[in-house]
C-alpha cells in the first residue's frame, strides 16, 4: 500500500466533524497552536505563512506551513502540524499510521474533541493509526 492509501478516508472523516471547518483562527493563533504541537514533540518551531494560492501544507524544502484563509482552523493547523512532527521524527510524509497516531494525540491534547470519540469515528472510518507518545513537555 503506497503512503497515501488512507488520505481521502481521512480527509472524508475531517469533513464529519463539521465544528472543525467552521471555527477560523487567525493566523497568529494557528502559529501559536503550531507551536505548542511543536513543543509538544520537543521540536523547533517552523514559520506559518498565510498562502493566497492552492498551495497550503507543510512543505518540507521550504521548511514552513502555508495556510489559505479558509484553512486556518484547528484542525488544518493541528493536520499539518502532523505532517512536520512525523518527518522531523521519522523523514516519513503522506498519511499513514504514524502520521494519523501523531494527530489523533494532537486533536486530543488540544481538546479538539475527545479521544474516544475520535478513535470511535476513525474506527467507523476504516482509518488505521498507531499509539504515538507524546516526547516533550506539554
Ligand atoms: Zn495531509
């Protein structure tokens, strides 16, 4: 199975949880969401631009995460947070187990919804994801 065998399943689940697209961060409390996911793994804090274009996502030879507008909610800011934990910790990209482990801890950490909740829905899902510890201090 290719890295991204599980991407549409999880960008249809995202799309349930309709709170998620609702709420709008500005960009300052995306960045400081970022961070603290960041701080969460014991890892250096990256630029988050906004981005007018198509391009949003965590690009690794530019080394930021680029937002449009409509994206700067908590979960694309905690999703592409993920993106950069999981290849800073393990040079892995697309959305695998590992990747889904590391945002499912984020989504819970933050209280973006409850764990149970969400494992239960990524069950229903078919989506697959491996326990992932936190490393740094929260
Ligand atoms: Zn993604």
């Amino acid at each position: 199975m290719g890295r991204n065998f599980q991407r549409s399943r999880i960008y249809k689940w995202e799309s349930e949880w309709s709170d998620w697209n609702r709420q709008t961060l500005s960009l300052k409390k995306c960045r400081k969401l970022i961070h603290a996911a960041c701080k969460l793994f014991d890892l250096k804090m990256l630029p988050v631009v906004k981005r007018s274009e198509e391009q949003f996502s965590y690009h690794r030879k530019a080394g930021e995460i680029g937002l449009l507008k409509q994206h700067q909610t908590p979960a694309v800011a905690l999703h592409e947070a993920a993106h950069y934990i999981v290849f800073q910790t393990d040079g892995r990209h697309g959305h695998d187990e590992l990747f889904m482990g590391v945002y499912l801890v984020l989504l819970a950490h933050f209280r973006i919804a409850p764990r149970d909740a969400l494992e239960h829905s990524l069950r229903k899902r078919k989506i697959k994801w491996i326990q992932v510890k936190k490393k740094g201090r929260s």
